[in-house]
C-alpha cells in the first residue's frame, strides 16, 4: 500500500517510518508516493497546502494542526 502525498503549493514535507528514520525530507510541489510499510508519519511545513491518499481512497486535506504536529497513517488493520 501507498502514501500519496500531494501539495497544492511548496511545502516543507518530512516523512519518518514506524522505527523514526527519516524516509523524505525536503520540500514538495505536486505528488509524491511512499511505500507505507508498518505506517509513516508526517509533518507538512504547510500543512493548509497538503492532502494525502492513502492506497486507493479519496485523497483528504490534513486535520487542522500546526506545522509541527505529525500525522501517522497505517495501514488498515494495523
């Protein structure tokens, strides 16, 4: 299963693995995917500018939050 993550506009992406490695970390305009493995975190420096999908579904904007809050995704089941 897959991260899309998707930036309206340029923002500071950073994407760390269950184990805390950072996996992406630089900034994003346009869509990039991820391999979600056991789950990703992530932290958008921009977060009113970005959206995710994970797998198939519907892409979503990020819940309201501050550029310092991380957001995880697993996948379903986990």
């Amino acid at each position: 299963m897959e991260l899309q993550v998707i930036a309206r506009g340029s923002s500071w992406i950073e994407l760390r693995d269950a184990q805390g490695r950072t996996v992406y970390a630089d900034l994003l305009e346009g869509r990039k995917r991820f391999r979600l493995g056991t789950g990703l975190s992530l932290k958008a420096g921009r977060p009113e500018l970005v959206q995710v999908q994970l797998g198939a579904g519907p892409a979503q904007a990020l819940p309201p939050g501050e550029w310092w809050t991380w957001h995880r995704f697993q996948p379903p089941g986990a």
